[in-house]
C-alpha cells in the first residue's frame, strides 16, 4: 500500500536510478536497508543542478529532495521486493550543493523528511543530517542517503 500512498500524494514512483559508479543502489543487511546517495533523477534525466541559494532557490531544493527520497525508497523496493515491509525510516542523510554563504540546508532536507511523514506516517519520523556541501556528481542539487529497517 506504500506505493499506492506516494500515488495519491501526486507522485510517479520511480524505477531504480542507475548508479554513476561501481556501487549498489542498495544493501539489505541485518534487517536494515542503506542506500547509496541518490541524486533528483527521474527517468535517467537529471531534473534539478546547481547550487541552492544561486542557481536554485530553496523550493526547488525541496522539490529535489523529494525525487531524491523517492529515488531512494526505489532502491529499497528493489532489495526487498515489498516496500509495506518497512517497519522504520531510520536516517536519512542529505546533502546539498550549496552557494557560499548558503545556510538553510535544513529547509531543504524538509522536503525529503516531510514527504517521508506523509508516505509512513509515526514509521517515517527518522534522524536527520542536513550538511551543505561545494560539489555533487552531475553537479546534482541534492544528494540523499536513507537507512530503514525491514521485518
């Protein structure tokens, strides 16, 4: 029912997104699920590039960051089969390619964490790092890694 829930929020749930290296876009171990940093891909088009605060504003940040988490519970489908097997969201790391002098990393990441909320309800509430950062491969916006424990 997860996927039918990103549905009815007006959400396209994505294919698992290439990984730009030699990594998985997931491991499942000891009940946990740890994604690698998934980027505001969709369909294996960059959608959101550059830096918040010059070339993208803070909405667009947040936009980002929720095609980054849906990215990333791509990933965890694709190691697990079910998403409904998801007990906890646990942490989820974002970066952002931030301008200089560009501090509300925070506000950013809230589009990924609030997305979470609406998708998992109490079992989307996780810890959070929110960290800015020069540079992101593809010169991606956001960068957004997630653990969740599975039954």
């Amino acid at each position: 029912m997860i996927e039918e829930r990103v549905k009815e929020l007006g959400f396209d749930f994505p294919e698992v997104a290439r990984p730009l290296a030699a990594y998985a876009p997931a491991v499942f171990a000891n009940n946990f699920v740890f994604t690698a940093g998934q980027i505001p891909t969709v369909k294996g088009d960059l959608i959101y590039s550059g830096k918040i605060g010059n070339d993208l504003n803070e909405k667009e940040g947040k936009k980002a960051s929720e095609i980054c988490i849906l990215n990333c519970l791509a990933a965890v489908k694709r190691e697990i089969g079910n998403l409904d097997r998801i007990e906890r969201i646990v942490k989820v790391t974002v970066f952002v390619n931030s301008a200089p002098g560009f501090t509300n990393q925070p506000e950013v990441a809230n589009g990924a964490s609030e997305l979470l909320e609406k998708i998992f309800g109490e079992k989307g509430k996780h810890a959070r790092s929110a960290i800015g950062v020069s540079e992101l491969p593809k010169n991606a916006a956001v960068e957004i890694e997630m653990i969740c424990r599975v039954s």
